[in-house]
C-alpha cells in the first residue's frame, strides 16, 4: 500500500484586492519611509539601524513604525490604510 503524505500551505488567504504595481522611486530624500515589524526578535533592530541609514545617508524625511500582534497574522487594514496613505515606500521584515 501506498504512503499517503498531507501538504499543508502555510499561506494566509489574501484578504485585500491585488494592487497595481507602483513606479519606482526617483530617490528617497524627502521620502516617509514605513516599516511593518512582524514581531519576531531583533526586527526591531534591524528597522532602527535602517531608519539611521537612511535618514543620514539618503535624507528620508521621517519614518513610520508599526509592529504587527504576531508573525503568523496579517497587518490590520487600519495599519495598512495608515502607512499607504502616508508613506512613500514601505518595507516589511522578518527577524530571528
């Protein structure tokens, strides 16, 4: 007999529309970067030395951190609709 093996997708449904692809940015100074931690360790500092970076060498205007509640959930539409509406470019991350 046979073995049977179970695949599991460990994906979350895609809860929002699908969005167009945006054009790149011509440069960041004057930019509002955001950033999605997903709550894993020491994403937090990796989106703290960004932010540094990117404020002293490219001249970002500022920066806008959210944390997700967990790894496994998606970021709340309020979060999303937030850092969409006020930000130019937004990175999210893993950490471990």
């Amino acid at each position: 007999m046979a073995a049977m093996l179970k695949v599991l997708d460990p994906t979350a449904p895609l809860e929002r529309s699908t969005l167009a692809a945006q054009p790149s940015l011509p440069r960041l100074r004057g930019a509002v970067v955001g950033f999605i931690d997903n709550s894993k360790p020491n994403f937090d500092h990796l989106a703290d030395a960004l932010t540094d970076l990117l404020s002293e060498r490219c001249g970002v205007r500022s920066v806008i951190k959210r944390r997700k509640r967990a790894a496994s959930v998606p970021a709340p539409d309020e979060v999303l609709d937030e850092l969409a509406g006020q930000c130019d470019l937004v990175i999210t991350g893993s950490g471990d």
